[in-house]
C-alpha cells in the first residue's frame, strides 16, 4: 500500500544532541513534501517544505530536510537540538492525484532532556 | 498564531449525542479539510471540501458528515455519537493554486462515554 514511513516513533535526546528523523514515502511521480511540528497542547505547524530544486531544504527554528529522490527520502536534521525542540513532528507528501491533498505519516514523538 | 479556528477545544459527551465541530478560517481558502488523530498513529483524511458545496468523502470512512455552505466554514456532523468516535479531530485549510502546505486548526479532543 501507498504510504509515508517514519521510524521510531519515541525519540529521547539530550540537549545540544543532534536529530535525524527518517521519512520515506511509496508514491512514485512528482511529489511535494513537508515536515510538520506540533508543540505539546499546540496546533500543527509547518516546519518546512520541497516543491523543487535544491534538495537540500531549510526550514524555521535551524532545521533542515534532505530529499533524496533515488530513495524517496525527506528525512529532516537539526545538528543541536534544545528542550523546546520538543514536539511530535509529522512528515507529509501530497498525493500525485490528490489536487493538493497530503498523506501523513505516523509522526516522531520527539523528548528533549534538559 | 492560526487563521483557523476550531471549537470546542475539548468535548466529552454521551453515547447517542448528535454532535457538531466547528472549523472557520479567516483566510479565504477554498480547500478544507478534516482529519482524524489517534495517539500513535497519521492522520487520516475523513472529509475534505474544494469549495462551497463541495464535500468529498476521505481516506478513512467515517460516519461523521460535513457541510460547506460558506466559504470560511466547514462542521462536522457526528448524528449519534458513539466510544469508537473518541479522538481528536484536526481541521485545516490551503490556497486553491500552488502546493502549499496546510494551514491547521488547534483541534478537537472528542470523548464520547
């Protein structure tokens, strides 16, 4: 079945440690891709985006996602998280015939140690 | 801060209510949308709308029914509810052109006992 995969659901850091979340996605054709952050008792937020071009994408609060189209990858990166890093962050891609419509995936419970 | 708005932010009520969430956004978007969330788990599509009275079924069946008759507002309708509707239920919103992403509402924490 056509889907978005993020593994590790529950991720435990430390402050100043660095984060990789994986995304991988099933769709094939052109895709869009997003990665969501939701704050705990907060409304989903966009953390960035790819439509196209450079690959590399840069997104608000110093993060960062990769697409690597040979693996149908988005994964997103911060090099030193802090305590307010932490979140639920959902990877989306929109449907190649869904007129705008996204598919998520199961999302990264994120827990930053102070 | 969102443009969106969903009410009532948290809601418990008993089996066999008929229920209404409200979703308006200030925006002016055509496209909007309802979402399913349980803890653990992606958000499934249940409803989405591409304009005035346009309502289209999701991903995820649901018995739940919407109605778009205006532009910035889009219920959802549970006739009777029922434990299995517990959930939280994400209203959002995007431009009619361009992929943009989705403008999200705050949510609605439904418990139904």
């Amino acid at each position: 079945a056509q889907s978005v995969s993020q593994h590790n659901h529950h991720v435990i850091l430390s402050e100043a440690a660095s984060l990789e979340l994986g995304c991988n996605y099933s769709y094939g054709g052109t895709v869009n891709l997003f990665w969501y952050v939701q704050y705990p008792g907060q409304h989903l937020q966009l953390l960035l985006k790819y439509f196209s071009g450079d690959p590399l994408v840069k997104g608000i609060k110093g993060f960062e996602a990769e697409f690597i189209k040979s693996k149908f990858s988005f994964n997103l990166r911060k090099p030193s998280v802090q305590w307010s890093d932490t979140a639920e962050y959902f990877c989306a891609v929109t449907l190649p015939y869904g007129n705008n419509r996204l598919a998520f995936g199961k999302g990264n419970q994120v827990v930053v140690i102070p | 801060e969102a443009d969106i708005y969903q009410t009532p932010r948290y809601l418990v009520i008993g089996t066999g209510k008929k229920i209404t969430l409200e979703c308006s956004q200030t925006m002016g978007h055509d496209k909007m949308y309802w979402y399913q969330q349980d803890p653990g788990m992606e958000l499934h599509l249940i409803h989405y709308s591409y304009g005035v009275n346009s309502t289209e079924k999701g991903d995820l069946s649901s018995e739940s029914t919407v109605s778009r008759i205006r532009t910035e507002h889009f219920p959802l309708t549970l006739e009777s509810a029922r434990p299995s509707h517990t959930s939280q239920y994400l209203c959002a919103s995007s431009p009619p052109m361009g992929n943009y992403g989705y403008t999200f509402g705050s949510g609605t924490r439904l418990t139904v006992v």
